[in-house]
C-alpha cells in the first residue's frame, strides 16, 4: 500500500516519520519544501494533486479548517484525483460541518473519507503513541487500520462520519478547561508556599489528578510557558469550534467559554506560539484576560 501524507507539522512530521519507519512506502507533500525533504526515505511530491494522483492512502494533518478545505476541494486539491478504491483521512482537529462536507465530496467520486483526529501531542506523533479515533465506514476504517496502528497506540473506530471529529472534540474540551484549571490550582498553591513537585505527587494519588495534570504540571514548575509543545493557537481554533457548536446544539459551555476567554487574551497580547500553560500570566495578573 502506497500512503502520501500532507502536513509535515509539528504533528505530522513524526507520524509521517513512523509510517515510514513501519515498512510502508510513503510519499509526502508539505508547503514549506524543506520539511519533506527532510523525511530521507520518503518520496517527494510537487503537488498535492501529485500525492493523491499517487497514493492508494492519503492521509492529510492540517493547522485549521481554511488550509483543510483549500487542499481537499480547491480545483487542483487532492479530491481532484479521488477515484473508486481511493481512501482520504484527514487527522486535523475541524468542525463536523468539515468533515461531512469532505465524506460526501469523496462519496460523490466514488472515494472513501474517515474524519481520524488525533491526540496525543508532539510526543505522541513521535513515538507512535497516538490516540486514533475514527469516523466513517467500518471496512474502510479496517482498511486503514494498519496505517493507523503505525502511528497510534489506541486506534478505535467510533462510528459513522463525523464521530470521530466529534470525540475530539469532546477530548479538546477537556484539554482546554483542566489545562486552564491546572493553572489556576498550581499558581494559588505556589503563591501561598506549597512546593508544587510534592503537590503533585499527593495529586498523583488523589482525585485531581488528570492526563493534563501530569502533562502541564512539569511546565508549570519550572516556568517553561514559552517552550514549544502545545501553541495557544491550537487550543484556541479548537475551542472556537467547540463554543460554536455548544450554541448551535443549545448547550451551556460556560467553562468552554470561559477558558476560551482566557486563551484569547494570551493571543492577543501577541502569545499565539507559547505553551497553553501560558494562562498562568492571566491567573497571576500579568496579562489581562
């Protein structure tokens, strides 16, 4: 099986490089020409037509919903080349409106489309510990799986199109709200003479403790707000999406909304590549939110 992959990121640098490394040929495109190049093994594209004419799988890691629609659908987009047997996946983090728009483009052509965000940080994508989860058609997901279970370590197929673009965004929502809490609760408790490498040691053991605990509380402790990892951009785009469609269902999101508010304020005062942990200059009063 012949994988292309578009989006050589900061998530997709390190899954294209474990698809690679899993014994699949792989061909790559990416805007900035460098980051592919950089994939010695891969097969360089000029075009993202090129990849789609090429691949039987294209797998696709995008940073917002504008690029993902522009490579799927603009006239010379990977859609373009979307033929019968063809799969296309895209592992951004978008809106439902996005991924049903792309599974009825591939079904129009005869193609498949599994909507198959990821999550897992850059760690993850490097060390092939994703977690993978699917919408779409079941046989077509059991198709792909061996291309997944390259990159991921829970590969799950959560239902028809759409639902996996729905898990993550329930998974982001999460993200958001407990990284901001995360903050919160280790700068009172610093501000008041709690050491936090033995805070979150008892936190290991008791109630509070969470996956975005033991990831930002490391960050937190030592300052790092500004080291490259998970850019306020990200959480941003995703909590955009998630507010949205919380109004559109006619749902109460107010923890949505208010970390939202938060990571907005980090943005704008000019922090869109810092760290999420960031909010702790909004919890201490040194940026406004």
């Amino acid at each position: 099986m012949k994988v292309g992959f578009a989006g050589l990121g900061n998530m997709g640098g390190g899954m294209a490089r474990n698809v690679l490394q899993a014994g699949f040929e792989l061909l790559v495109y990416n805007r900035t020409r460098s980051k592919a190049e950089a994939l010695a093994g891969a097969e360089v594209m000029e075009t993202p037509r090129e990849l789609a004419r090429a691949a039987d799988i294209i797998l696709t890691c995008l940073a917002d919903i504008a690029v993902t629609r522009e490579l799927f659908l603009e006239e010379e987009g990977i859609l373009a080349e979307a033929v019968a047997g063809k799969i296309f996946v895209d592992h951004g983090t978008v809106d439902l409106d996005t991924s049903r728009a792309l599974h009825a483009a591939c079904l129009e052509r005869g193609a498949a489309f599994l909507d198959a965000p990821i999550s897992g940080g850059p760690e993850g994508a490097s060390a092939g510990t994703l977690a993978i989860m699917a919408g779409g058609d079941r046989e077509v997901f059991e198709r792909a799986r061996p291309v997944f279970e390259a990159m991921g370590s829970k590969v799950v197929h959560m239902g028809p199109a759409g639902a996996g673009t729905a898990t993550k965004l329930a998974n982001q929502l999460l993200v958001g709200v407990n990284s901001l809490a995360c903050c919160e609760a280790l700068t009172m408790a610093r501000g008041v003479g709690v050491d936090l490498e033995q805070l979150q040691d008892v936190l290991a053991s008791a109630w509070g403790q969470s996956r975005m605990l033991e990831r930002c509380g490391p960050i937190i402790a030592r300052e790092g707000y500004d080291e490259p990892g998970a850019p306020l951009r990200n959480i941003l785009k995703d909590l955009s999406i998630i507010t949205r469609l919380g109004k559109d269902s006619g749902l109460s999101v107010k923890a949505a909304d208010a970390a939202l508010g938060v990571y907005q304020g980090l943005v704008d005062a000019g922090m869109s590549e810092s760290d999420m942990t960031a909010a702790c200059r909004c919890v201490n009063g040194e940026v406004e939110s």
